[in-house]
C-alpha cells in the first residue's frame, strides 16, 4: 500500500480524500493508499500561491510539504477554482483569496453571490476546476486535472459542502453540492474526477 503526505491545511479536503479513499477501497476490495494529512506533521508551511496557475500554486504546495519529508516520500497536492463564465473566469485562480483573506469561505461565498446579484438566470455557467499533483522522490511529477460544468444559483442551498458548493448546481443535477451525501457529490466533483485519474495512473503503474 502506498502512502502519500496531503499537503493542505484545509480540514474539509482532508475530509474529502478520506472518503474517496474509502469509495476507491470498496471498488478494489483493498485499501490500495494511505493519505496522511500536512497536521498530523505541524501542518503544512506557509505558501504564496501565486504561481498564476492551478497547478503552479499546487506545485508550490507540494515541495512546501516535501522539505519536511523523507527524501522518499510522496506528497498529493490540490488546487482548485470555480471559473464562472459571466466575471470573465473570475475567481479561478484565486478563489481561496476572493473577498481577500485567504480560506474565509463565507466571505468569498458571499463576495461570489454579490457579484452575480445582476446576473440572469441564463447567464450563470461556471465550471469548478481541480488540479492533482502527485510529487515523488528525485522531483518526479505527475499532474491529473478535471472540470466539473454547472450553473450558480442566486441564494445558497444546503451544508454538507464548503467554499462555493452550497451554490453550485452540476450540470444534469437539481441539487446544489453542499445538498449531495459525499458518495453523490464524489462522483460528479472536479475533485472526485481527478481523483478517478489517479487512481487509474497507481493501478497502471502497479
């Protein structure tokens, strides 16, 4: 079984990748990883993201976490972003410092739902974005992204979700994320399917 250090401070990611190992044990009959979260070591070292990208800002998280690790160890980085179409893919990159402190997910849910206020029902397409970095031993690098399309809607709706999920309705779906139990939300997320690619490059690689 491999194991892999999660470099993020955020304790619902941490909760988010317990569970879509849980879901990936059921698939194989086995536990084929282990995740042990950045806390469980002092918590992960401050970073910048300002690489300008998802996955710079990811890859700048994961060489965080590395230098407080075994030079053979694994480390798995995440950084996503919600893109909506009518703020010109606003806040993408930036969605963890939207309203301007970083991780205050009420103030960039709330800042989200102001700036779309005017916006017509028609009109409110966004995709969340996630970007999956595993880095390894000697700088080995591999990177699974995947978007998951939808629409906002005007108020809030649910509290099983956190940052911009309670308004995010996948396309297809009646639910926003924060309605959905975490094995229906697992399927549909942009975390959920890049996760699905990592899991298919461990079983290829054996």
């Amino acid at each position: 079984m491999k194991r892999f250090f999660l470099a993020s401070n955020s304790v619902h990611k941490a909760r988010e990748f317990s569970a879509l190992v849980e879901v990936s044990a059921k698939t194989t009959g086995t536990p084929v990883i282990e995740i042990i979260s950045a806390s469980s070591m002092g918590g992960l070292p401050p970073v910048r993201e300002d690489a300008g990208t998802l996955a710079g800002n990811a890859r700048q998280k994961a060489i965080a976490l590395q230098g407080r690790l075994p030079l053979d160890a694994w480390v798995l980085a995440d950084d996503s972003g919600l893109f909506v179409d009518a703020l010109f893919g606003a806040p993408g990159v930036d969605s963890a410092i939207f309203a301007g402190t970083h991780g205050d997910d009420a103030a960039n849910l709330q800042k989200l739902i102001g700036e779309m206020r005017r916006i017509p029902v028609t009109e409110r397409s966004a995709r969340f974005v996630c970007v999956l970095m595993v880095r390894g031993p000697q700088g080995i690098e591999k990177v699974f992204e995947a978007a998951c399309a939808g629409t906002l809607l005007i108020e809030p709706r649910g509290t099983k979700g956190f940052g911009y999920d309670p308004i995010f309705v996948p396309n297809g779906c009646d639910q926003a994320l924060a309605e959905m139990e975490p094995k229906v939300k697992n399927q549909l997320s942009h975390r959920g399917l890049a996760w699905t690619k990592f899991m298919r490059w461990l079983e290829e690689c054996g």
